[in-house]
C-alpha cells in the first residue's frame, strides 16, 4: 500500500507526481504506457467514480457496490502509486549502500518485478494499444459506473463513448479555458477563497501561469495588459459551466458572498436550462447551468 501523503480530492496531482517519477527513468520501458492508460479510463469515468477510486487510495475499503465493476482500475491505479514510490525510495539509495541499504534495494527490485507484471494489460474490456490509442478488447466487460441522471458532466458523455470506438477514448481529455488577468495571483485568490478551487503556481513553464482546478474544472490564469483582459462586448458570458446541483452550488457561492448577478430562481427555464450567472474579482460573468436531457 502506498505510505506517502496524497491530496483527497485531486486526481490530477497523483498523476502529475506519477509522470515526475516514471520521467525520470530507470523504470520498466511500459511504465508510462501504464500511466498513460489508466489516466484515459479514469477521464472516462463520471465524477463520482473518479472520487472513490481517490477514497481507495487513501485506504478506503467499503466502498459502494456499484464500484465492484471498476474495482481493477482502483487496484492497478494503487499498484502504480506504490511503483512509484518504489522507484523514488530506490533513487535516495547511495551509490555505495550500506548493508541494510543493499537489502532495501534487493528487496524493492523484487517488488517492481512483481509490480510490473500487470502494465498495459487488458482492463475494464479495454487494452493497451501504444500505437493506435487505447481501445475495446474482445474480453466482455461490464459498463463502468454510470452517474445519475441528474448529472451530466463531460465525464458522463466520455463514458457513453469509452465503449464505442477506440478513437472516442481520449485522444483529447478536457480543456482548459486561459484568463488574461492584469493580476493573476489576485485573482487566483478569489478562485481559492470564494469559488473552492485549488491553485498550482506554475512559473517555470514557457508561459508562466496558474493552474486552477475544481472536480474536472480546470482554468488557466496568465498575466495580460489591461486592454487584454475581460471586455464585455466579447460574448454574453466568460465561461459556461454545466453542473449537477445548481442549487447547492449557487448556496455554497452565495454563502461565500461571491456576486450573483441571475439568481437560479430567476432563469427562465422555459427557453433555458435550470442555471445562475456569478461575477468573478475582475468581471467575468460565468454561467452555472444542469444540462436537463431532453
């Protein structure tokens, strides 16, 4: 099981530590192949399943029966976590180890091999094609866990196309809208303190920017003029968010006195679905809306 500390809820900083260790080589030659897969399955779920695979690798066990279907997805997603720390402890070993230190070794060696036998093979009906993407193997499986009706998140409609074309699973996973901001950070600190997502500073990239995350919500935030930033001419809205419980998030953003400019209660949900329009620190109008299927 893995000893080192993980965040509850993001996903995404499991594999960003995951992709860190197995880039830095000296790992099995399948071993981003691995990553690679198991991060287009876990994209393909709906939200709620992605959260219980996080709660297994946290040590959870009781998990709900309508995650036995997905159960070898959690197992092997725990199997390379555990790899991965193999490795990191493997690198902190001296090159002259100390005689406890060569039987560490020896031993964490036997247990990569062990790990190892599992990458890239078939799981959840799918198997591993390095070439041509991931896609259904001949092996029947059960769908994974289907969210309820009321959510209809991009998670969801990935789910539905897992089984229906090798090409439909992932070859691009999400996007990322990027914010002009004549201060990032400020605005970052909105996103933290009032709308619950979590940033990560990122000032070593090509293009310095702050990566915010929230459930499978992402948005890039880079430095712009002030003639580069929000003009509201542009569009009706910013950004436009679809979302499970309109009401328990137009609450929890009211509570946090984030500005409502539409209340839920006023949306016309003749012409419209259920939704409610906030303003952000530099005046972005997002809309919030459930997707009704009709």
């Amino acid at each position: 099981m893995p000893q080192a500390k993980y965040p509850e809820h993001d996903i995404n900083q499991v594999f960003d530590y995951i992709h860190t260790i197995l880039s830095s080589g000296n790992v099995a030659e399948n071993a981003l192949d691995e990553m690679s897969f198991l991060n287009r399955l876990f994209a393909a779920l709906p939200v709620e399943a992605v959260e219980y695979g996080m709660q297994f690798l946290h040590g959870k066990r009781d998990l709900p029966k309508a995650c036995d279907e997905i159960l070898p997805l959690y197992v092997r997603f725990v199997n390379l976590v555990d790899y991965c720390e193999a490795i990191d402890i493997l690198g902190q070993i001296s090159a002259n180890p100390t005689p406890e230190e060569l039987s560490e070794r020896i031993r964490l060696h036997g247990k990569l091999d062990e790990m190892e036998k599992c990458f890239c093979q078939s799981l959840l009906g799918f198997s591993y094609n390095k070439d041509q993407a991931t896609e259904k193997s001949e092996t029947k499986s059960s769908a994974p866990v289907n969210s309820s009706a009321s959510n209809s998140t991009g998670s969801e409609a990935a789910s539905q196309d897992a089984g229906e074309e090798s090409s439909n699973l992932h070859l691009m996973n999400s996007i990322a809208p990027v914010f002009l901001c004549a201060d990032p950070l400020k605005t970052a600190l909105f996103y933290e303190t009032k709308l619950g997502f979590h940033a990560a500073h990122l000032d070593d990239e090509a293009m310095p920017h702050i990566r915010l995350h929230r459930d499978n919500i992402e948005i890039i935030l880079a430095k712009g003029k002030e003639d580069e930033t929000v003009s509201r001419s542009s569009s009706l809205y910013d950004l436009y968010i679809f979302v499970s419980e309109p009401m328990m998030l137009q609450m929890e953003l009211q509570n946090a006195g984030v500005t409502v400019l539409k209340a839920l209660e006023d949306s016309d949900t003749v012409h419209t679905n259920r939704e409610f329009v906030i303003e952000d620190i530099d005046g972005r109008r997002i809309c919030f809306s459930q997707r009704i299927s009709g």
